[in-house]
C-alpha cells in the first residue's frame, strides 16, 4: 500500500502526518525521518490528499470549529470498540470536554472509563478525533486533566487554547 510522511507546522509545533491510500493513518508529535515519499516517485500529487487535513488544521488554529469531519481515517487494525469510541468522540465540540465514563456510555460500552482511557491513549488521529477533550471526573462539576499519549503539555495546550482554564479543569 502506497503511504507517504510529512510534516506541518502548527502553533504546536511540527506535527507528523501520515497518510495511505485509504485516509489519514496518523497525526501526532510523533519525532521521525520525515524525507518518506509515496512509492511512486511520479506521484507528486500529495497536497491534494492533505488539503482536507490542512483545512481542517487551519480552521481549528483560527479558533474556528472545523464543521464536519469529512477527512477519510485508514483505520486498518483498529478494534471495533475503539473505531466506536473515537466515533462518538468526534461529536464532541470545540472547546467542550467529555469524561471517560460519559464517553463510554455514549458509545454504549457503561462502565467502560479504563478501556475508554486505554483508547485515547492510543488515538493516532491527535485533534482530528479530539482525545484532548476527554478529562477524569473529578464531582461535582470539576474535572481533573487525565492522562494523555502526546504528553500532558500537548494536552494543556489544546485545552487552553480551547478556552479552558485550571478553575474548570485541575491540573490545567
């Protein structure tokens, strides 16, 4: 199967973006030899298959709500529970966050927080499917940060720049 790495500049910082003939098989902080091309060396139609990818980009770093997701994701090897989480996942808003637990229960998995929190970890589709948007349920209408696979300052970053603050979410 063809695939090819590149990488995008973001406020973030550099993010890795890898995509297949299917869709987008990774984006992330991921550090690695990004000088990999498409196997055919002819093939130099690659802004084209990250067009979707970069507006979406762009839309969400103006602070804009990309609207519908209309970027294919290869999710070749992907567990049916996870394809399930990450689906319902990406119906959460820009600037809204989502527990485990409520995660879980929306994709019909009750009692699922763990194996919820497993499958953030991970998410290789960083922003496009929003796992920064999942937090522990800390009661009473506070949330504590959670982990995350991108590293708690990737987190903290996305949240705040989603209009966040340490009030609502401790540990922001």
């Amino acid at each position: 199967m063809k695939r090819f790495i590149r990488s995008l500049t973001t406020p973030l910082g550099p993010l890795t973006v890898e995509m297949s003939e299917i869709g987008l098989r990774y984006i992330g902080t991921r550090k690695e030899n990004i000088d990999v091309r498409w196997s055919d060396p002819y093939d130099n139609d690659d802004d084209d298959r990250l067009s979707a990818v970069k507006t979406y980009l762009a839309d969400y770093f103006y602070g804009r709500e990309p609207g519908r997701n209309d970027i294919p994701l290869d999710m070749t090897g992907i567990s049916d529970f996870r394809k399930r989480v990450y689906s319902e996942l990406m119906k959460v808003g820009f600037g809204e966050v989502v527990t485990y637990g409520e995660l879980g229960k929306r994709a019909g998995y009750t009692g699922s927080a763990r194996a919820v929190g497993r499958a953030m970890n991970m998410n290789p589709y960083l922003i496009i499917v929003p796992c920064h948007r999942v937090v522990y349920s800390g009661g009473r209408g506070k949330y504590s940060l959670g982990g995350f696979g991108a590293g708690p300052d990737v987190k903290r970053f996305l949240l705040r720049f989603e209009g966040h603050d340490g009030k609502e979410i401790e540990g922001l």
